[in-house]
C-alpha cells in the first residue's frame, strides 16, 4: 500500500461496505453497528493524538 493512498478509495470503500451491511441487518442492528463504530473510531483518534503528542514531547527532550 502506498505511503498516502487518496481518501476517494476509502470514501467508496467504507460506502459499498455500508451498503452491503445494510441489506442484511435491520434499523435496530445499523444503529448498533454504527455507534459501535463511531465510539472505535472516536477512540482511535484519542490514541493517535495521545501517541502523536508523546513523539513529539520526546523528539523536544531528545
């Protein structure tokens, strides 16, 4: 995989995916998915800054 692959193959990757989900699941399931999904992602993102911010922190002490 390239170093920064373009968002538009993520936009239509995570759209095809939602799409074939929700043919199989109910209203109550997507919704399940989706804030499961949203509370993963929102934890990713704490993690990365937290990791991003610790680099940093070390590449000034360093």
């Amino acid at each position: 995989m390239q170093q920064c692959p373009p968002g538009s193959e993520f936009v239509a990757l995570a759209s095809s995916l939602a799409i074939a989900l929700s043919e199989k699941l109910d209203a109550d399931e997507m919704n399940l998915l989706s804030n499961f999904f949203n509370a993963l992602g929102d934890n990713l993102a704490i993690l990365a800054a937290q990791r991003e911010a610790c680099s940093k922190s070390d590449r000034r002490s360093g």
